[in-house]
C-alpha cells in the first residue's frame, strides 16, 4: 500500500470490492529480470531495497525492473533472438506488446543495476560497462533524454533478447492503489559486467543465495518470495534457464477468512475465488 493501513480499515476494504463498490485500479505493463551468477552454493540472485516511503513496494527486497516505457515499444532496434511474436505467445501478449516487455527489460536493468545485455553483434556481448562513459549513458536513459533504441543505435548495438528467458507472469492484488500487470525474466550475468549502486530507487543492493534466502529475514512480496523459493530446486545457472516452462498469470486476491480477517490468497490456496465474476481473468 501507498501508507500504513490498519487490520480494520483492511477488512473494510476488501468488502467494498467484493461489494462491488470499488474498482481495481488499472494496472501498468512492466518487466522484471531475476539476473543469476553461479557460486558454490548454488545460484545466486540479485535484489535491491527499494527506498522507504516508495509509493510502491517501499522498504522491499525486489528484483530489477520497472514500467514499461512507450519508447520501449520502438520498431527499429536491433535485435537478436527470439522475435517479438515469440515472446508474445510466451507471455500471452501482443507483438507491439511483447516487444516492449523484452525492451523494458534490457532497459530497467542497465539503469537500475548498470548491466546491459547488448552487443557489437549477435554472438557479441558486452563486457565492462562500468566507465564513466557508460555511466553517462545511463544516466541519460534513465532522465529519458534519449530512448535505448537510440542508444543502442549510435553505439552500433544490438538487444541480446536471446540471453533473456521468460519466467513469470504477475499481476498487482486488485485493492492496491498502485498496481503493475508484471512479466518475468531470467538472464544470467553477463561475464565482465557487474552490477554497480546506480540510480536513486534502492538504499541496499545485494546478491543472495537462492537456496535458503526466504529464510535470510528479507523483506520480500509475494512474487519475490515465490520466484527465489522454486528456483531453489537448481544447482546451476544453466540448468534455470534451460528448464522449459508454461507462462501462467498469477493473480493474488485479498479474501476475508472465516474469522473475517484479511489474508493474501494465491490460484491454488483453497480460500482463492475462482468463479469469473471474482476472478474477471478466468471467463
């Protein structure tokens, strides 16, 4: 929520949606990339703090990512992998649509982690992005003084969609005031790169081990905690990213228990309402 909100005030809200009082709020397309390195101990994976007082997941433990951008939706880039009607049957999305989710993924990850998954070609990418030269540019990215289609243009590059793995497909509970419509990535990091303290959205920045790191005492929402959790069964990098998948929406509900307190419910928890008046994304 956007501020601290009590159990009763909680209840009564989830009331008047269910009352049909109030709406969800629209909820805004955006990518998140769950960068991978390998360690002794299994996969590692990469999060960020977002600052206290954020309208949005303040003082949580995320992954990169963020909203998808109308330049994002560019035609003209350079690309290499799968093609954008590929990812949109992953993803169930649109090509105009599916296009702009791998874009706004390269994206949010060059500015909020200073990694970028480009190249001079389709069998080259990038190493040190780390310079001051490079820095610049991502910072102009960020302020969107200029777009990553002209970026990647003027630098002779091209978008490696083809290092990106879909993974997950959430969408924000419907009684938050703020809410995101969210597809996941996996990508491993690159070799080179590292990931840097860029940008002004995270106060602590971290790579964690995927096995055991519910248990660490993040701060982590829902997404976060279920991703790290099943990717825990991996003992390498390789092996996440290679494993097939079908892409599923996962909508958590907020829902009343029997004692008429509110709890988070996911498909699959038997309190989760499933018939399409409730669940409008099932009919």
């Amino acid at each position: 929520m956007t501020r601290p909100i009590d159990a009763a005030d909680l209840e009564e809200l989830v009331r008047a949606f269910a009352r049909g009082e109030k709406t969800p709020a629209p909820a805004r397309h955006a990518s998140t990339v769950v960068l991978l390195r390998d360690s002794p101990e299994g996969p590692e994976a990469y999060l960020l703090r977002r600052v206290k007082g954020m309208a949005f997941a303040g003082g949580m433990h995320v992954f990169p990512g963020g909203s998808v951008d109308p330049e994002d939706a560019t035609a003209d880039i350079a690309w290499s992998g799968p093609p954008a009607a590929q990812w949109g049957t992953w993803f169930g999305a649109s090509e105009p649509l599916a296009r702009a989710l791998v874009c706004a993924a390269v994206r949010e990850t060059f500015e909020e982690c200073g990694v970028l998954l480009a190249g001079e070609s389709s069998d080259h990418l990038l190493a040190d992005v780390s310079s001051d030269e490079w820095e610049a540019e991502r910072a102009a990215l960020e302020a969107r003084e200029q777009s990553l289609s002209q970026l990647l243009a003027r630098r002779g590059l091209v978008l490696r969609a083809d290092l990106l793995r879909p993974y997950a497909h959430w969408i924000t509970p419907d009684i938050e005031p703020k809410r995101f419509d969210t597809r996941f990535f996996l990508a491993e990091m690159p070799a080179g790169q590292v990931c840097r303290d860029v940008g002004g959205e995270a106060d602590e920045r971290r790579w964690v081990r995927v096995r055991g790191a519910v248990d660490q005492g993040l701060t982590l929402m829902p997404p976060t905690h279920v991703t790290l959790r099943d990717l825990a069964v991996y003992d390498d990098v390789l092996t996440a990213l290679d494993d097939p998948r079908d892409i599923l929406l996962v909508a958590p509900r907020m829902v009343l228990d029997e004692n008429g307190k509110a709890k988070l419910v996911v498909p699959g928890d038997r309190d989760y309402p499933m018939d399409s008046e409730s669940a409008p994304w099932l009919a």
